[in-house]
C-alpha cells in the first residue's frame, strides 16, 4: 500500500465545493468514486483546502492510500481517463506513509480577480467578478497590508465551530491592476470560510470611496461580521498554491489564474 499525492486543477463552477456534501456533485466525491473503482475498495482521499462551491483550483493538493501496484504515470493517466474534462490530475507521486495533504500544509495561496470593464467575455467570465463601478487601487492596496501578520478574522467569516479558533496568520498580500483586470493574492497559514471573499468586499468598498482605509485595522479589532464588507461571490477566487517547504512540483498556474 502506497501513500499518493496528487496536485489537481478543477473548473469549480459545476460543483458544490471539495467536500463531500449529502446532495450535489463535489471534487472530493468524484475522485472519491473513481479511486475506490481503480483500488476495488473504499479510497479516502484528503484535500489540503476544502474550497466552497463555486471556488476554482490550480494547485489543489490532495493524498490518499492505493493497493493496487500502479506506477505514478499509470495512475496519472487512469485518473484522467475516468474524470471530467473540468477536472484534471498534473502530477501524481509516492510519498512518505505519514504524508497528509491538509495537516501538514505551512501555506496557501488564494487569488481573487475583479474584472472592471464595461464587458467580459464569455471566456472569461467564470473567473472573475464583474465590477461596473470604478475603484480607486492605491487605498485598497494600503489596506491590504493591514492584513500582515498574525489576527483574529472573525469579522471576515461565517460563524465556526465553538472552540475553533480564528485567528490566522497571513504571510503576503499582492493587490495589483492590469487593463481591466483587478487581482488580489494573499497567503495565509490557513483560511476561514468565506475569508478570501470577504476581505476582498471590503477592499472594495474602500476603493470606491465608501470605507477609509483605517476601517481594516478596525474592523481586525472590532471581529464584527456585521460590520465588514459583502462577501463576493465565489466564481473569482482560485486556489493558487499549497506550500509545504518542500523543493518539488509547486501547485502550479494554470491559464485561469493568469491576468
């Protein structure tokens, strides 16, 4: 028996998320039922980032236990063959048996687009949110940084488990504009549902003029969802990367990720 890791990117529309959910189709439920055919047994399978429906990936990390004696090519192209189009498998390797894809990542990397002009094409607009209003960068980037370092995100969640904590640590922020296009990258230690989203609301709001930009710092101390920004929708954000300070294949770009 083998310990795999996968890297995966997956088109997220069609889908209810990574986790499995009692309704509806997930990332985890299909690679769920076609390993379990490939191994002939029940197949676990862990995700380093359980994205919510709608959320794309380009450098999904997941890992499982096969039986069945494959070698990495073999299994990278019978996990293809048998998966959707909006789903693909890059990289498939044997690991240490005491690998886990979710506990021992150090970082992820999450990218939300904004897209600014008038129209988005029909290529494109999955990926991105379509904002008609005009913002100003240059305030949204001042609070972005506010967000280094070590806080309490209650104010940019939904309600989490007693006992849970919510306190993150985010390591970079990138705010930057290309033509049209808008687009927020921050990496963290971890993420709280709907984190990404929401901060991303809220810097909205302050490049259109509607927040200062003290308003972050406040809004870190003040741990109030009522008093953050929208949540935005889901079809922007991408999981770009999981880091686990290791040389070897990173998560990866892929060409929805690119601006």
């Amino acid at each position: 028996m083998r310990n795999v890791k996968i890297i995966l990117e997956y088109d997220g529309t069609e889908y209810r998320g990574w986790q499995i959910q009692p309704e509806g189709q997930t990332i985890q439920g299909l690679l769920t039922e076609i390993l379990s055919r490939l191994d002939h047994r029940p197949v676990t399978i862990h995700g380093a980032s359980r994205t919510d429906a709608g959320v794309h990936a380009c450098g999904q990390v997941a890992n499982f236990f096969l039986h069945r004696e494959m070698a990495e090519g073999d299994l990278l192209r019978a996990l293809n063959a048998n998966l959707p189009p909006d789903v693909r498998v890059k990289h498939v390797e044997f690991v240490p048996a005491d690998f886990h894809a979710r506990y021992q990542a150090l970082s992820k990397t999450y990218r939300y687009r904004i897209y600014c002009g008038p129209v988005v094409s029909p290529f494109l607009h999955r990926y991105v949110h379509h904002l008609v209003v005009p913002v100003e960068l240059e305030p949204m980037e001042k609070a972005a940084q506010v967000l280094l370092g070590e806080h309490d995100f209650s104010a940019f969640s939904t309600r989490e488990r007693p006992g849970r904590s919510r306190i993150r640590r985010v390591l970079a922020v990138k705010l930057w504009r290309r033509q049209e296009m808008i687009t927020f990258e921050i990496t963290a230690n971890g993420f709280l549902r709907y984190m990404v989203r929401t901060i991303m609301g809220t810097l909205c709001e302050i490049g259109r003029g509607k927040r200062p930009v003290e308003d972050m710092a406040y809004l870190l101390q003040a741990r109030d969802r009522r008093l953050a920004g929208p949540t935005l929708p889901a079809k922007g954000l991408t999981l770009i990367r999981v880091d686990y300070g290791e040389t070897g294949p990173p998560g990866g770009e892929s060409e929805l990720s690119v601006t």
